[in-house]
C-alpha cells in the first residue's frame, strides 16, 4: 500500500486528506470519517490495507480543527462536517454508486447524513453517536453543549430520517466499556438499520476511543479486521 497525500479547501478550511491505494488510477470508494476529541485521520490508517488489498482506495482525512487541517474546533459544526465530507467526496470524484462509509462516533453520525445524499452499499460504523436535530448547526461551543445536556435531547435525533432511504449493509463496532455511548442509542441505530443486513460486534474490556484503545494492541487489530473482512467478503 502506499499512500499520497494533499491538501483540499472546503469552503474557508483547509483540509488535510491521505489517499492509501495499490493503483491510484481506481477511483476511491471507501472514505473514513473520524470522530471529535483528540481525533484525526491517522487513527484508523491501520484499516487501510485491507480495502488497497483488494482493489479499493481508501480517502482518510482530517475535519477542519484536528489534526493538520486549518480551523478551531469551536467554529465547526456537524453541519459543517458533513459539507466537509461532500467536499472531499467531489473532489476525489469517489464512486458513489458503490460507496462504503466508515464513521467513528460523532463521525459516524455524520456517516449517516450521508446516506441520505448517496445510495451507501456499506456502513461501518464505531461506537456512533448521535444527536439533537437542533444541534445541526450549532457550533461545537457551549450552546452545543447545553443542548446535548438537556433531558432526553438524544431522543429528537433524525437519524430515522437520515437513514430512511439506505438499504445497504451495516456493521456497527460496540465497546464493551464505553462510557459515552448510551445504550438507547445502540438500540436507536440496531431498531432502523435493516435488522436482515445489520451485524453488530462487541469490542471487549474497550472504552469509548476505539481507534486510541488498538493502537498498541495488535490481537484486537486483528478482530477488528477480521470482522470487516467478513462484513465485505475479502479473501
């Protein structure tokens, strides 16, 4: 695998972006959405590998204010990250009709708001959050906050909406310790996905960071890639 690198404006924000392939010449079709917190596209580079092995490119990158990308984090929003996304779909001129998202937490909220603008084949999902519909497009400072504190906010989320038009497949990765995802909000995103086409696999004794908690764990690594494996059906 090898991988190039670049630097894409989106709207007022420079963002950094990786592009990990074997044949560049593919059009990319998996894209990487990392979550918030100390987060950034390098945490899951150790995913890469199994797309590039068998033909798919991979675009990861970075949501403005982490890690190489210009901006401050309490002037970004989800809003803006999901234009963030569009952004960089179109300018990889991804394949969107064969598309596979993978979303990390609050990344993979945004993962969902995609599936409402593209026909997704295949969702990965890692501890995914969600939110308010009046948080959309509030930024990450403290009216985002006060809204995520009020009772029973998590129960106005959209993503029935956001996901009403995807019918493609679903794994969602869980934590076992994880002490930032509810469980109604498991059950929110188990009860709309196509329960025939939805695969759930737990993540022993790992808090919230997925991504952080691997990092120095080469067995879990593993049963991470192994289930994807499956999921996408690579030899």
């Amino acid at each position: 695998m090898e991988t190039k690198e670049y630097k894409v404006v989106i709207g007022q924000e420079t963002l950094a972006c990786s592009l990990d392939y074997v044949d560049i010449s593919h059009k990319p079709t998996v894209i990487f959405l990392h979550g918030a917190g100390p987060s950034n596209k390098e945490q899951v580079k150790y995913l890469s590998d199994l797309f590039t092995l068998n033909n798919q490119n991979v675009i990861r990158f970075d949501f403005s204010g982490h890690g190489d990308s210009s901006g401050l984090l309490k002037e970004s929003s989800l809003i803006k990250r999901q234009n963030e996304a569009l952004g960089i779909i179109e300018h990889f001129n991804m394949d969107v009709n064969n598309l596979t998202v993978i979303g990390t937490s609050m990344g993979g909220y945004i993962a969902t708001s995609l599936a409402k603008v593209f026909n997704i084949k295949k969702l990965i999902l890692f501890c995914p959050a969600t939110y308010d519909i009046k948080a959309w497009d509030v930024p990450f400072d403290e009216r985002f906050t006060s809204i995520l504190r009020r009772d029973l906010s998590l129960l106005q989320s959209n993503i029935k909406e956001l996901l009403a038009n995807f019918h493609g497949r679903s794994l969602i990765f869980l934590a076992e310790k994880d002490e930032i995802i509810q469980p109604i909000i498991v059950e929110m995103y188990q009860s709309i996905l196509n329960k025939e086409h939805n695969f759930t696999h737990i993540i022993s004794d790992c808090p919230h960071p997925i991504h952080r908690w691997v990092a120095d764990k080469e067995t879990k690594k593993d049963e991470i890639k192994e289930e994807i494996r499956k999921f996408m059906s690579f030899a």
